[in-house]
C-alpha cells in the first residue's frame, strides 16, 4: 500500500479517530485504526471493539492500493511532529513508512498489522433521519452538564431522548438533585423512534465533529445510534436501563415566581461561591419584595452577602442549593432576565429564561 495525502487533513482525521479506539491495552487490534486506500479514496476505520465505531473517507494519491492497522496514538503524535505539506505513506515489510513529499532526511516507520484482523463495525439497518446541527448541539448544551457520575445508577449516567406526543423532539438528563429538559420543534420531520439513552462521549464526539451548521442524519437502531456527519458516520451503544418518569419532576405549575436580570444574578453568585463551605456548596436566596440577598457562609473562611434586585410579590422566603447547580444554567441562559418558580422552600425549583423558551432547569433544594 502506498499514498500521498496532505498532513493537515490526515491529522484531523486522525485525531478524530483516536478518540474512538482502546487505549487500555496497547497491544489490541483496538487501539489501531484501519487505513483502506483504493482508487485516490482513503478510508479510515476506529473502533473500541464494544461500544464504538468511527468511518471516515477522504481523497487521497493512491499509488499502491490495499490495507492495513497502524497504532493510532503512535500516528497522531508523528504526525503532529511533521510540517504542513504533502506525506507519503508506504506498507513494506509489516511496517508503515511516513515520509515527506520532498527529498527529506525525516523518516518514521510503525509497525503495522494485518487488516484482516481488524473487527467488523456495526451497520445501521434503521432508516436515518435529518436534523438541524445547530438546534440538536443546543439541546445538548442545554441538558449533558445535568448527566449523573454515580456508576451504580448507570441509566442516569446519559441523556435521554424521545419523540413526544405533539412530535417534539426532548432530552433530559438527571442526577437526582437537578434536572435538565429540552424540548423542540424541528423543521425536518421525525420519525417515531424508541426513547433511548445517549452516551454522553457519544454527543461529545457528534459536537466536536459536526461545524453546527447545516443538517445531520441520526439513526436509532436496536442498542445503537448511528450518526452521519460531516463526512464521518460514527455509532455508540446505547445505556440501558428505565429511565425515571421526569415529568413528575417538574411540577405543573408554581405559586411563586420571581424575575431576576441574569448577569447581576450571574455576578453575585460568583462573588458568594468564594465563601462556600467546600463540602455542601451550599449558598442562600432570601426572597423578599424588591430584592433577593445571596449569602455563603465557611466557618474557616468567613461569609458572603450580596443583594440583587428582582420583581417578587410572594411572602418571604429562604431556600438553600448547591450553588453549581445554578451556576451553569445562568451561563447558557439565552436572556436577559429569568425567573425562579417554586411552590415552597423545600419542593422542586425551576430556573427558566423570561420570556419562556423550550428548556427548563429543575433544581432541588438542599434541607
């Protein structure tokens, strides 16, 4: 085999690929990536050999046709050393020489094994559908920050995702003390699809490959997603498990609600994070009529008390939270003023921009 391509575009392909290959054993079929060059068309194969699969194709120089696996963290630290020009890629003896274009002392050779012994990767039998890049990657910054971390309640380590009954599009992550809902109504028609739990790596991966423009396609096939994007199909295993019913966490409707301009709120509750007790992370909202007064208090550090003015008619009211639940919502509010909704002290919160849009954050409070 043998090919000439461009570094820059090998390399992002590379890096791409990487991500998707085993890295626990050095010495696995699974932590090579496949090259396949045939007829100037390079195609590149990754895989953990369980739960994910990378296929990429580009153009390429083909002078030699065929096959074969190189080490994939080894290929991408070379060529991360090389200048930006044109390389030559040339399989001799069971070992992969990358050289460059020009007449050049520079030489590596890696070690390379046989393609045959690279595993299959899945294939989609479901039909793929279209949807919009930049209003399924808001949905994720909406909602995969709320993802549990907690292994043994493995169903709430991913982002659930269904079709609802008037034919939007939700996605919902819990850890059990916050909550993160999505809903929208995309321009491409959805197909009924079985809910299903998204890996997060999995929306990762579809982030950092996609331009958040344009359309991609997605697929929910079996115990996989399939996505193709930007040139790239990749696919994950999906989390198994029942995901909780997240409609009874988010109440129906409040007693109670306050409207706040965003970035004083956002300011003061960095100004008060600096006094937590690092343990609890607990901080204090006093509503009262024309201003919430933030508060923190570390009996090694000191305390903090900050006032920020709001529109508020309900009776006076302390509630208590850990402060990084609020913290990243504030930062991906798309407004000026939210507001904060709740029935009592010790119920459910919703934290929501004003006017309303199609997300919600639920947060509970700490007794």
């Amino acid at each position: 085999m043998k090919f000439i391509c461009q570094r820059d575009t090998i390399l992002k392909e590379i890096e791409y690929a990487n991500s998707f290959t085993s890295q626990r054993n050095a010495l696995s079929i699974t932590s090579n990536v496949l090259l396949e060059n045939y007829q100037n068309s390079l195609t590149i194969k990754a895989t953990d050999g369980s739960k994910m699969g990378f296929t990429t194709s580009f153009p390429v120089i083909t002078a030699v046709p065929g096959a074969i696996t190189v080490t994939s963290d080894k290929l991408l630290s070379i060529l991360k050393t090389l200048p930006s020009m044109d390389l030559v890629f040339e399989d001799t003896d069971d070992k992969l020489n990358i050289s460059l274009s020009q007449e050049s002392k520079v030489s590596f050779n890696l070690r390379t094994l046989d393609a045959d012994k690279f595993p299959s990767l899945l294939q989609c039998t479901s039909e793929y559908f279209p949807l919009s890049q930049r209003d399924f990657f808001d949905m994720i910054q909406k909602t995969s920050f709320s993802v549990s971390t907690d292994e043994s309640k493995f169903f709430l380590t991913g982002v659930y995702m269904e079709k609802n009954d008037v034919g939007q599009l939700v996605m919902v992550s819990t850890d059990g003390k916050r909550l993160s809902c999505s809903r929208k109504v995309f321009e491409q028609e959805i197909p009924d699809f079985k809910p299903c739990i998204l890996p997060p790596r999995f929306l990762q991966h579809l982030v950092s490959i996609g331009s958040g423009e344009g359309l991609f396609s997605l697929a929910v096939c079996g115990t996989e997603v399939f996505a193709e994007i930007s040139g790239h199909t990749i696919y994950s295993t999906l989390i198994t498990g029942n995901y909780p019913a997240y409609q009874r966490v988010i109440p129906p409707s409040f007693k109670y609600e306050c409207r706040i301009p965003v970035q004083p709120l956002q300011e003061a509750l960095a100004q008060v994070a600096l006094c937590v007790d690092s343990n609890s992370r607990k901080v204090f909202l006093d509503l009262a009529p024309g201003g919430i007064l933030l508060s923190s208090e570390n009996s090694e550090v000191g305390d903090a008390k900050i006032m920020v003015p709001c529109e508020y008619d309900g009776p006076e009211t302390t509630i208590s939270f850990n402060y990084s639940f609020l913290q990243t919502p504030l930062k991906i509010m798309e407004s000026e003023v939210m507001r904060i909704c709740f029935n009592s002290a010790n119920t459910a919160i919703a934290v929501l921009p004003d006017p309303e849009r199609d997300y919600i954050f639920i947060i509970m409070p700490m007794h």
